[in-house]
C-alpha cells in the first residue's frame, strides 16, 4: 500500500511530458528526428566490436541490417517492433548459446538524410534501445537501388569480432529489403558517412568477396513490398550471394527465419526441426522458409560453420 | 528464460520492491530480466528500492527493475495509469540518474486513467465517511474502478490520450457525472488535462493486445504485484480492501491471454513480522512494535491513516496463500530486524471466543457479506502467541511449507539471500 507521493499539478504536467528526455520506444524518428541517432552514427567509428567474455565466452556475432526507405512502407516499423524477439528465441530455441545481435539500417546515400545506422553488438536487450533510435527514413528512391554497398562496406571493415578472430567461426550478416546495391562503393560517400579516405570504388563484387570471409552473409525479401519478387532484384542479389536469398511471405516470422538460419548455420538444428519450430510458433511462413531454407540446408551438409562445441549446442 | 511473479502476503510495504530489484539485477532463476509488467492497482503503490550507492526511489507505476540498464516497464491493461503522478515519478528517477525511464515505457492501451475528477472525488467521499474511513490513499484508484464498472465505455483509457476529441468528450462526461453526484469538485478545467494528457501520449508507447506476448517472448519478464492478498478486493477483509485484485489472478489472465498459460514461477513476498498502513482488522497489532518499529518510508499519510506494526500472523499469512491459490517460493524480508530483537514472537491460533482457529477458509471470490463477516470475526479475534524458537527463516518454512528462497537483511540487492531454488515452472503441452 502506498500513499500517493508522486503528484503533479496538471498545469506542469504538460511542460514536464515535453522537457523529460527520451520518447516512445519506437519513436526516435516520430518524434521528428532527422538526423541519425548519435549511437548510431558510423562516422569515425574504428570498428563495432562483439567480443568474449567471462559470461559469453564464445561469443557470435549476428549483425541484421534493414532497408529503412520508403518503397518498403509499413515493414520496417513492423521489424522494429518484431526484431526485439530475436534474442530470446535464438537462446529458448537453442539456435546459438552467446549471441551478440547488432541491428542497422540502410538508406540511400545520394538522397537519404540518414542513409546508413549502425548499433553495437550486444549480448543483452541493450541492443532494442538501437532498434528504437533507429530513424525511418520514408523516403526511398524509385529506382530499385539502396546503399546496401555502403553498409556492407562498414560491416566488411569496420567491425571486429572476436568469434572469427579468436575462434575462426564467421559471423552472420542478415540484410532485409527489397531493392539492388549500388554497383560501387562510392569513394566520397565513404568520405563523407563513415570519414574513411579511399583512393578508388570499390566494385559491389569485391565487397561482398571481402565481408563474406567474416560474415555468412543473407538477404531477406519480405513479400508485400514494393519490389517483391522482383525478378530483377532477386538476380542480383542471387548473383551476389548465391543461395543466400530469402523470400519471405510472412513478416511477423523474420525473427524465427533469421533464428532458424542461425541455427541451421551453428548444426544446432537440422531444416525439419526448424520447421517443427516454426508451426510450433503458428508461422505461415512455413512453406517460404522451407522453400529457401531448405537449399541453404542442403548446401551447408554439417553447417557453415561445423566445429560447434558440443556445450554450445543446447536442444530442448 | 523464467517468468516470476511477485505478490505480498500481507497488507502490502513486505518489500516487493527490493524483490523485484534484485530479480531485475538478473540474480534471479530467469537471468537477465527484459522487462517489469505491472498487472494491479495503480500509482498509490510505494515500492522502495535503494542502489547499493545510496539512492533512492519509491516506485509507484514504473517497475522496481528500473535502476537496472535497459529493464523496461510494461503496464498492463489492469493497470490504473495517472499521467500526472508519472512524469514526477520520471523526474524524480531523473534526479536519482535514471534519464531514460519513458524510453523504456509500454503502456497498454486500455489501460484505466485515474484523472484528477477521480482524485477529487475520492477525497470528497473520505471525508464525508468521516471516522469511517476505509483508509482509501485519496488518489482516486477506487474511484477509477468504480466509474469503469458503471460506465465501461465512457471510461477514459490510455489509448484515448493520443485522441484529444475522444479524451475531452470523456473527461467532460466523467466530470459532470461525479459533480453531480458529489457537489462541484475541486479539479482542474477539461482542456487542461488533454493538454497534460496529450503530451504523455507523445512521450510514451501506447502498446496494442498483442504486444504482452511479445514480450514474453523476448525474455524473462517480472510480474510486479501491489499492494497485498489481504487487502484483495475480494479475499481481504472488507471494507478494509483496495478496489484491485491482488493475487496471481491478473497475472493467470494475462499470462493466458498471451497465450503462455501457467509459465510464471509464484513468489510470496513476506517480512518476518507483519505491518498494516491504514485501518482494518490487525489481529498481532503490539502498540510497541509500532513504537519501536518505526518505518523509514512509511508515516501516517493524510487519507490513508497510521502505519501499523505487529508479530508475524501465520494464520493470515496461511490464509493469504489459499487465497491467491498458493504459491512456489517465499521472500522473507527484513530479516535484520528480527535478528537483532527477542520481544518478536509468532502467531500459530487465534482465539475466538474461547474457540481456537489456526485457519480461515477461504471464500469464493465475489461474496462481500462473508467477507465482512470475516472482518467482524477477525476484530474480535486475540492472538496465540508462541516465540520464534528456530529463527525466523525456518519458522516460517517449517510452518508454511512452502521453500523460503530469498532472505533480505537490507534494503539493496547487496543485502539479498539466496536461500533456496525457485523451480521454474514447465510450459503445459
């Protein structure tokens, strides 16, 4: 029981509701930011690090980047509200034991105001707090490209973490939009959002050479968007990455597919498990999971990345 | 990943804020905690929670898990939110070094609002009961129920803060309805309070139905409880009650709601000796342990009467337990003061009229007239005392047997015990 020791006159309520800092969990961009949230910045930044420790001794970085412009419309507020369940099911399911999640979101560099947002890797629900200061861009160009070169750039150079340096075990990159890269990344682009100083382009190619040596690297389509399907923006990214591409019917199941991929990657689970897992959940997604998993599940034979202790592989 | 929930046994101030503390430091069987949801009462909790370096803060709507990096707070759609208490609060954790405390705030959307008419209202009807007085905190909780009941749809709720045409037409209707059953209120004009309630509106999240069950989806979730079983508005001794539902009942509904029915492990919060703030039957009452016991964060509070101190009632605490459907583990808090005192003892019967009872049995929830009864019994009722032989940690789990699996001889999370396992509880197939 208590006795009413906070109160407020009405009149000052107001005022105070304005002046207390923060803003609804979601709503960094709501509340009119424009610019990128300064935890977000990548500008500067050396490198965003998941590294080991006493209680994550085998740390495994799982970074997930989402196109953050309009022809997306209404799915990145849905990831930002979906995304917060990714830990969690990652270690009920037992699909990775010490996670570290970093989330991040890509715009477009020749007409955003915020064409690229980096979080830190975290082991703890820290990593929601990016999430909500993430600004949504709206804007989006019509032409099919985004910056994904861009953010692939700073993933491929400007992180560091310790599951491939110290454990020779890459990581996962997970990208879910539904446009192209840009063919090069732009030497003063880099300049001007990330104050590297390159002498050249980098060619779109050359990139994804580079960054999948750390990252096992993924593109999820969500259908329902505005180049769903799209014949031409599947091909490019299947020219990229292979495999590696995602469609997916049911958005509300992005963290069970990003979960499941993990798991399938860590030999945590076979596809069939997975997939058990999903109905378990009541995901439609089923069918469309099982469609583009069930390549990457055949093609990985004991996982990517098959040197799993045993201890890290928890089944329930 | 373990869902807890948390109630107190008593009559409420047994420590559920230090509980739920140090559950949110990650010390407890779920690890890291994601999130505080409150499922009863609303801003007249007084929860305190001391940080090992001396700050303080006395949580009434936020979650005690507060002072804990990145544990959010949900209020659930049981909750009785008052915007107006809640941004002192925020300001007052702001002061103490929390800034991101709204950052961290979801509020269900139909959640009740206690608006100053409510307030207002409550305090006219206290002081015309005069004597009589049910030992209400005056902040218009009761009042909120009350209106709901008689008119649900016209009742003001969170959602309704982000919608300023809706929110004046109720606050108007709710005004005049009280006015004209009380006498013009003291209460500030309409158009004020969608201002005041408009800006909170901006500043916190209002979350849909769905939004409970990602939440417990996400992480291990701590279920904060107020007040205590014995003042249930159906299970304690009315009228002495709270207009709110205090056992794991809430909880149960929300956690089946969510569709994770029976998942949250239950913790029965307890000192090692009994307190009451506010009137009603309190059958160990020792005007010297009041005397002696004073409480650093309780006083006699203007509408809600004097803070109370007796000997731990084992009859009540049992009959708390039935009441709110048992319980997996007990809390024992303030453990430091029955150490350092010999003249506590414990009550095992209670002697009515000659007749020995060690057990009140329970009601079904909804029968007032026995309640009341119940209450006649209990003022007539004198205690059997016995002394605390074995200490008060095996007194109590001897006694009860129910496992104590946290001691607190202080108030951080420092000073907290782990005695015992809490079990969690299997997801039923």
């Amino acid at each position: 029981m208590g006795s009413g020791r906070w109160s407020t006159d009405v009149y000052d309520a107001a005022e105070r509701y304005r002046a207390a800092r923060g803003t609804s969990a979601f709503a960094y961009s709501d509340h009119g930011a424009t610019t990128v949230h300064p935890g977000l910045n990548p500008f500067g930044v050396r490198a965003r690090e998941s590294r080991d420790s006493a209680e994550h001794p085998a740390s495994l970085a799982i970074a997930v980047l989402f196109d953050v412009t309009g022809s997306m419309n209404m799915v990145p507020r849905v990831l930002q509200t979906k995304l917060p369940e990714l830990l969690g099911l990652l270690l009920r399911k037992g699909y990775a034991a010490h996670p570290q999640i970093l989330f991040g979101a890509i715009g477009d560099a020749t007409c955003d105001r915020v064409p690229l947002q980096i979080g830190q890797f975290e082991s703890d629900n820290r990593m929601d707090d990016d999430l909500a200061r993430i600004v949504l861009e709206g804007g989006g160009g019509g032409q099919k490209t985004e910056s994904y070169e861009l953010a692939m750039y700073f993933m491929a150079r400007h992180t560091s973490i310790d599951c491939l340096e110290r454990h020779g075990r890459r990581g996962y990159l997970f990208m879910i939009g539904d446009e192209m890269p840009y063919p090069r990344v732009r030497a003063g682009e880099v300049r001007s959002i990330i104050g590297d100083r390159l002498s050249e382009h980098i060619a779109v190619e050359a990139i994804v050479a580079e960054l999948t040596t750390r990252y096992d690297v993924y593109y999820i389509l969500p259908e329902g968007t505005a180049h769903a399907g799209d014949r031409q923006v599947l091909d490019r990214w299947r020219g990229l990455l292979g495999q590696n591409v995602i469609q997916l019917d049911d958005l509300d199941a992005v963290c069970e597919t990003v979960a499941l991929t993990v798991g399938l990657g860590e030999d945590a689970i076979d596809l069939d498990e997975g997939l058990d897992h999903l109905r378990e959940y009541g995901s439609g997604a089923g069918r469309s999971v099982s469609r583009a998993l069930a390549a990457i599940g055949a093609g990985h034979g004991g996982g990517t990345n098959s040197l799993v202790p045993a201890d890290r592989v928890l089944r329930l | 990943m373990t869902h807890v929930a948390v109630v107190d046994l008593g009559y409420g101030d047994a420590g559920k804020g230090t509980v739920v503390d140090w559950l949110s430091s990650g010390a407890g069987p779920g690890g890291p905690v994601h999130a505080v949801v409150r499922f009863n009462g609303g801003a007249q909790a007084a929860h305190n929670v001391v940080t090992p370096d001396g700050r303080h803060h006395v949580f009434a709507q936020l979650g005690s898990g507060t002072f804990t990096a990145g544990v959010r707070t949900h209020l659930s759609r049981f909750m009785l939110v008052d915007p107006l208490a809640l941004i002192a609060e925020v300001d007052h954790l702001a002061a103490v070094g929390v800034t991101d405390a709204l950052e961290r705030l979801t509020v269900d959307r139909r959640a009740l609002l206690t608006t100053p008419y409510h307030a207002a209202a409550n305090r006219a009807r206290e002081v015309a009961r005069g004597e009589a007085r049910h030992g209400s905190c005056g902040m218009g909780v009761g009042e909120t129920v009350a209106y709901a009941l008689a008119h649900a749809d016209d009742a003001p709720r969170a959602g309704d803060c982000g919608d300023p045409h809706t929110l004046r037409l109720k606050l108007a209707r709710l005004r005049d309805r009280l006015a004209g059953e009380l006498g013009p209120l003291p209460a500030p004009g309409v158009d004020a309070c969608v201002e005041a309630f408009g800006a909170f509106a901006a500043r916190v999240t209002l979350a849909d139905d769905a939004y409970l069950g990602r939440l417990l989806r996400a992480g291990s979730v701590v279920f904060e409880g107020a007040q205590g079983v014995l003042l249930d508005e159906w299970h304690g001794f009315h009228p002495y009650t709270t207009w709110s539902t205090t056992t794991f009942a809430n909880v149960d509904t929300l956690l089946a709601e969510a569709g994770a029915p029976g998942t949250a492990v239950r913790l029965g919060v307890l000192r090692t000796y009994a307190t009451r703030h506010g009137p009603g039957p309190f059958v160990t009452e020792d005007a010297s342990l009041t005397a002696a016991l004073p409480d650093r964060h309780n006083g006699h509070g203007r509408w809600q009467g004097a803070f109370r101190v007796g000997h731990l009632d084992l009859v009540a605490v049992r009959y708390a337990i039935e009441a709110c459907g048992g319980v997996d583990g007990l809390a024992l808090t303030h453990l430091d003061v029955a150490a350092g005192r010999d003249d506590l003892r414990v009550c095992r019967a209670y002697d009515l009229g000659g007749r020995r009872a060690e057990r009140l049995a329970p009601g079904p929830a909804g029968d007032l007239d026995r309640q009341a009864a119940l209450t006649r019994c209990l003022f007539e009722a004198r205690p059997v005392y016995g002394r605390m032989e074995a200490g008060a940690i095996e007194t109590v789990a001897n006694e009860l047997d129910v496992p104590v699996v946290l001691g607190s001889n202080g108030p951080t999370v420092l000073d907290k015990r782990v005695l015992g396992r809490l079990l969690s509880r299997p997801v039923p197939a």
